[in-house]
C-alpha cells in the first residue's frame, strides 16, 4: 500500500486522503466533494500516521 495522509476540506469539512507525494509538494489540493483547491497547511486536520508497511 502507498503512504497517504488524511486532510479535511476548509470549505465543506468532508476528510479524504491524498497521496504522500502531495504533502509537501507545494500544489493545491482539489477537494473532491467541493472543490475547493487549498494547501495541505490550510487543512484544518492533517493526520500523517502512517499504518503500512516499508
């Protein structure tokens, strides 16, 4: 399994996950509800646990 992270929309508050290359990259995020575009910093929760395996 890839690594993701878990960021919640600043405009309509619905979680989805996004792909670890994201994280810092530096791009807007798409909220794939809204569609809101907004940095991974302007989430109001981040959570980057990481479940998998190397």
């Amino acid at each position: 399994m890839d690594r993701v992270f878990w960021v919640k929309c600043p405009s309509c508050a619905k979680r989805f996950n996004v792909d670890w290359t994201l994280r810092h990259a530096g791009y807007d995020l798409i909220c794939p509800f809204c569609h809101h575009e907004f940095l991974p910093d302007e989430s109001p929760e981040l959570d980057e646990r990481w479940y998998g395996h190397s």
